[in-house]
C-alpha cells in the first residue's frame, strides 16, 4: 500500500503530470489579459497561434491541455469532466467561458497541425477542463493538484489491492483466436475488478 501511495505522488512529478492542470489554469489567465473578448473566436484563435508560435503565455509553445502520451485519439476522463464542467456553467452564468474551452478543444489541433505540418491528433485531456470546474465550485489553485494527488492514491491503491487479490486465487485463461485475440488475458483483471480494464 506504502509503495502505491509514494508511486502515485511520484507519478506527479513535473509540468505535464502533477502541474498540467495548474499550466492550464495559468495559459487561461493569460488568454484573458490577452484577448478582448473571449467569446470573439478569432481573436482567441489569434491567441493560440501566438501561443504554438512561443510568443503567447510561458514561451513553451504548448496549448495545455491539449494531447496525451496515452489517450492518443481522445481521453475519456476529459469527456467526463467536459459533461460536468457544461452542467456547472449553466448553473453558474459561465457558459461564455465554458465555449471559450470547447472552442481550444475543437480547434486547437487543427490550429497546431496547420503551423506545424504535424499530422498528430491532439485531443482534449483530463486537464483541459479540470481547472474550469475548480474555479465554477470556488476550490482554492492551491489545492488542484493535492486533489489530483488524492485520486491517484486511491486508484493506485485500489489497482495494487486488484492485483493482489487476481494473485491470490487462480484464474484460468483459456486461448482466444480471432478480432479477441490477446484480451483473454485481460479476463483476470476484469474479474478482480481491476479499475483499469474494462
């Protein structure tokens, strides 16, 4: 369990883990000293093109929030958070600052693979929209990667506890063949409950 704890709080280090959500955080401030009007899309696609050309926000030339090592083709936490973030800024009077998101979402790729020539897919990830909900429920930027850090724990330790268990008891793998081929393989996480298979 030790172990689970120290590798989730570890799997944090750096700007593009345990710091994205605050570099997203930060690059929207900067949009909003930067641009006029947020819901004028031409001058925050203006924006962005300064941003992938390093003369907008911190000089890294990365709209964050935007791309993943692993959800490739689309994060699904982000869509999750999407859906909520919708919810809160219609409750909240915040849906012009909600479109701002979901136009950096649907535009930012294309934006980046035509300066770029780069035919990479950059998807939305979990951050994107993870700094709009804190700010909708009034949580402190102190604590957004505290409990970023809080929900890694607990699925390291719940993905520790499954594979535990999936050891403890013999599951038999039988062969697959076919468009399955390999997941056969997966079957004792599944039925462990492994929170990342499914």
């Amino acid at each position: 369990t030790y172990s689970a704890i120290a590798a989730a709080i570890g799997s944090l280090k750096g700007p593009k883990h345990g710091g994205a959500n605050l570099a997203v955080i930060y690059m929207m401030q900067d949009l909003k000293e930067n641009v006029t009007d947020i819901t004028d899309f031409k001058q925050v696609e203006n924006y962005l093109r300064k941003v992938i050309k390093g003369e907008a926000n911190d000089g890294s030339g990365l709209i964050y929030g935007l791309g993943h090592a692993v959800y490739t083709l689309s994060d699904p936490r982000a869509q999750l958070l999407k859906r909520m973030a919708r919810r809160l800024a219609e409750e909240n009077g915040l849906m012009d600052e909600f479109m701002l998101y979901d136009f950096i979402e649907n535009t930012g790729s294309r934006i980046f693979s035509e300066m770029t020539g780069s035919d990479v897919v950059l998807p939305a990830n979990v951050d994107l929209y993870s700094g709009f909900v804190y700010h909708a429920l009034n949580i402190p930027l102190d604590l957004a990667t505290p409990i970023f850090a809080a929900a890694r724990i607990s699925g390291r330790a719940a993905r520790g506890k499954a594979a535990r268990d999936a050891a403890a008891r013999p599951v038999p793998l039988r062969a697959a063949a076919g468009p399955s081929a390999g997941l056969s393989l997966l079957r004792p996480l599944r039925a462990a409950g492994h929170p990342h298979q499914s």
